[in-house]
C-alpha cells in the first residue's frame, strides 16, 4: 500500500511539456518578403570600417600563424634533444 501511494504521488507531481503550438508554412514570396525587412535593419559598416576591420583580422591571423610556428618549432626542437633524432 505504501507503493502505491508514492506512486500516486509521483505521478501527481510529474508535469507535462507544455504543447507548442504549430507555425504555419509561409511562402517563398512571404520568406523572402522577411527577409528584406530583416536585411533593411542591418547597420553595415562605413568603408573605413571596413577597411580597419580587414587590416584587425590580418594582423590577427599573422599574429596567431607565428604564435604557432614558434610552439611548433620549440615542441618540435624538444623532442629532437630528449629523443635524439635527426630530420
């Protein structure tokens, strides 16, 4: 008997999922429509922002290539002395 109320009590305390209700299908023409609203409230950047951002994501790459050329080359020397190869 003592099973049978906890079971009743677990299945009281148990929630449901809340039911989503279903979106409808639009059209490609209605698609493309929200597209055009969304793309008209997008702020891009002036052309000299755009050229400092280019100018930022070089240097960074550049940055990152030697960063890791300069690990590589050291892990690659370490292990040359400790295991005493030669390339």
């Amino acid at each position: 008997m003592a099973k049978e109320n906890r079971l009743d009590v677990n299945l009281q305390t148990k929630k449901k999922k809340p039911v989503r209700p279903k979106k409808e299908r639009t059209s490609i023409k209605e698609y493309l429509k929200g597209v055009r609203t969304e793309i008209k409230k997008v702020v891009w950047p002036t052309r000299k922002e755009l050229g400092a951002f280019t100018i930022v994501v070089i240097l960074t790459c550049g940055f990152f290539a030697l960063a890791f050329w300069g690990v590589d080359t050291g892990v690659l020397a370490m292990l040359k002395g400790i295991l005493g190869i030669t390339m």
